[in-house]
C-alpha cells in the first residue's frame, strides 16, 4: 500500500506540474526515473479519478482520457488543514488531538483560500 | 407500570450525577475508571430514554420490554392488538419505538460520516504527508500551524505537522507521539463516541455538552498517563504548554492556555494519587450496576 500512495504521489506531482491534462503515455514519460509500467499508471490514474484527486476528460480526438488535477497542491492543504482544525463544520470528531491550537485568524484565512476555488469540488459526494 | 417508573428514577439519577462528576477532581486520579462510569452513565441514560415510553406502552404485558415487544407483534399477527393493548398504550409504544429509530437513524449517519471524513483525510494525507524517522505509522505534513494527532481506525496513523516538529524537541516529540498512539491503541475515539451520539440527538443540551467535555478531558488525561510510562511528565507539560494559541508560536503570545491545557499540566507537574484499590473496585461495581440495571429491565417481568 506504501508504495502504491508513493506512485500516487509521484503521478499528481507530475499533474500539478503541468498546466494541461495529460495522458497517461505523457504521466509515464514525465515518470521515467520510476519506470513505471503504463497499467499501473493507469490504474494510480483511476484511483486517484476516484478520489476526486483526478479529473478524466476525453482528448481532442475524442478518443483518448486524458487527466487533470482536480485542484491546487494548496486547495487540498487548505482542506486538509480545515480537517485538522476541525472547521469543516462537522460536529462528529474524526480525528484525536493532542491539544487544540486554532487561532481565529487562520480559520478566516483558510475558510477563504477553500471559497476562493470555482474548480473545487464538494469532497463527499458519495 | 414499575419498569417505566424505574427507568424515569435511572434517568433522573444519571441527569442528577452528570455535574457532580464532571466537576470533581477525584476522576481526574484515575482516569480510566472513571471513563468506565461515564460509558455506564451514558449507556444507562442512552437505554432508558428509549425504554421509557416503550415500557409505558407495553406495560401491560406485565414483562420486559424485549419479550413484550414479541408479545406484541404476536397480537398484531393475531389481529388481536386492541384487546391486549388500550390505544394510550398503543400510541405510546409507537412514538418511542419512532423515537427510538430516529436516534438509530442519527447515530447511523454519525458514524458514516465520521468514517466518511476519515476516509478522506487517510487520502489526502496519502497525497499530502510524507514518511518520517519517527517510526512507520507517522506522517509529517506541511502545515503552518502545530498539530499532533491521531487518525483512529484499525491502521491508525499519527500526524504530526513541520510546525510541530519546529516547536517541539525531540523528547517532547516523542513524548506527544507517546501520547497519540495511547488515543489510537485504546481506541479513545470509541469511547467519546456515545457522547457525540447523544449530543447529536439533543444538541441543545447543557448537561451533555458538561459530560462530553469531562470524558473528553479524561480522555486526554487518559493518554498523557500512558504516555508517562516512557517520558518525563515536565517533558509533556512542556509541550502541552508549546502548543496551545497563546505558547510561544502564537502572535503576540498574549492568550492564556485554554482551562483544559492548564489543567493538564498542572495534573502532570503534581506528584501522581491515583485512586486506592478499593475506591477503584467500588467504582467499577458501580459502573456495571448503572449499566445493567436499565438492561435487565428490558428482559425481566415487571
């Protein structure tokens, strides 16, 4: 499972460096240096799709999918970050702190850098 | 009628004991027995709530509400309900067994959407964390403010954040480490979870809000204990008090530590009483009393 996050990792690193969607041939191209194999790309490909990490869309040609970041490296930090300090506005904790250290501040500013994105995504809509 | 009367006189104790317990100190000793009496106030309070207006439905049955409720359906197949069964009666078992689904309904989407959060926090974390020297089920992630906890689950995953690992000296990381593997071993996200179920169905109340913040405070004092098995309690208070808004990250370092924090610390830097075993027992027997009290009701004839 590590190693399949690690790949997982790798493949939106290389989406967030490109500005435009990419095929997997372009995603396994621009991971040469992990060599790859192109069914595992696609299936890292797919999970992630499933996630909500990854959007599909079809190619010009209208044949191939070709994939693009659901949203910033930073969107997904901000939502991670609302998850830790426990403003996503759910009451029910589903993580254990240590202590709580939120200061008001740093809530307005995610909330807004969360708002700010048109791309994004509701996470749970399953 | 004795059933439902009996379950009115255990709402009635447990509603009475919520504040002195959460305002004593003498949980705060030992706190795992006392996390034991509050899982008992709770499932006693929890079990007869919903009893109650069954209990006064079915009464006259004359048995527990379990074996009643068979009885009942057996009249209803029967086509006999209205002579065993006054419509009062009736009516009465029907709003609390809706009673009674809704706060199944409740607790239900609770819980599915808590696992449904963790779900994709584990994601984003796969995503966005990245492994450390600190051992195989901690994560570092990038994050400007300090954070430590733990996602709890049967994998469950420490995270602490770069912020943490600035703030914190290395026995203080491992000591705070020390103390989220104790909330993710002994499953402390268990443990508040009846509290969250039962503020859920009656946000508004006051007396469980109390109760949710004392086990959740026992909780903690709970893991800061298991973490002293390995780590020096100054080593911990130190942290604890690294971390909280006003500490030395903080912007102006004016807030005073919030009255959780500085309870904690103030519990680590005095020498440890823990309750004596006799005191313990006595609790522990008291605890199964509360829960098996309103259980036995629901099985034995009234």
């Amino acid at each position: 499972m590590r190693n399949l996050g690690a790949l997982e990792r790798a493949v939106m690193d290389v989406l967030w460096a490109r500005a435009t969607p990419a095929t997997v041939r372009e995603v396994v191209t621009d991971l040469a240096d992990r060599n790859p194999a192109y069914t595992t790309v696609m299936t890292v490909l797919d999970r992630l799709a499933r996630k909500d990490f990854v959007r599909r869309e079809r190619g010009e040609d209208g044949r191939t999918w070709r994939y693009v970041a659901a949203a910033s490296r930073e969107t997904f930090v901000a939502e991670l970050m609302l998850q830790v300090l426990d403003l996503a506005g759910d009451r029910d904790a589903a993580l254990v702190h240590f202590a709580r250290s939120v200061a008001g501040t740093e809530a307005d500013v995610l909330r807004d850098a969360l708002t700010d994105d048109p791309d994004r995504e509701p996470p749970d809509r399953r | 009628m004795t059933h439902a009367l009996h379950h009115v006189v255990m709402l009635a104790v447990c509603a009475a004991s919520v504040g002195p317990l959460a305002r004593s100190r003498w949980p705060w000793h030992s706190p795992r027995v006392a996390l034991l009496l509050w899982q008992a106030l709770g499932l006693a309070a929890g079990l007869s709530a919903v009893s109650f207006l069954l209990a006064v439905g079915l009464s006259p049955y004359g048995r527990g509400v379990v074996p009643a409720c068979a009885a009942l359906v057996a009249d209803v197949v029967a086509g006999q309900v209205f002579t065993a069964l006054s419509l009062a009666h009736l009516v009465a078992v029907v709003v609390g067994l809706a009673l009674a689904a809704r706060l199944l309904v409740g607790a239900v989407a609770s819980v599915s959407g808590t696992l449904r959060a963790r779900r994709r926090h584990r994601s984003l974390l796969t995503l966005l964390g990245r492994d450390t020297p600190d051992g195989d089920d901690v994560l570092l992630v990038d994050l400007p403010t300090a954070a430590a906890y733990c996602v709890p689950g049967r994998h469950p995953r420490v995270v602490i954040s770069t912020a943490t690992r600035r703030l914190l000296d290395d026995n203080q990381l491992r000591a705070v480490l020390a103390h989220e593997r104790a909330h993710a071993h002994e499953r402390h996200d268990l443990i508040l979870l009846p509290f969250t179920l039962l503020r859920r169905a009656l946000p508004n109340s006051r007396l469980l809000a109390e109760a949710a913040r004392a086990v959740a405070m026992l909780v903690e004092m709970r893991a800061d204990d298991r973490a002293l098995a390995r780590h020096r309690p100054e080593t911990l208070a130190g942290a604890l008090l690294c971390f909280h808004p006003g500490g030395p990250t903080a912007p102006g370092g004016a807030a005073p530590a919030s009255h959780e924090i500085q309870a904690r610390v103030r519990r680590l830097l005095t020498p440890r009483r823990p309750l004596s075993a006799g005191v313990r027992a006595l609790l522990v027997v008291t605890a199964a009393l509360l829960a098996l009290t309103p259980a036995s009701l629901l099985v034995l004839p009234g």
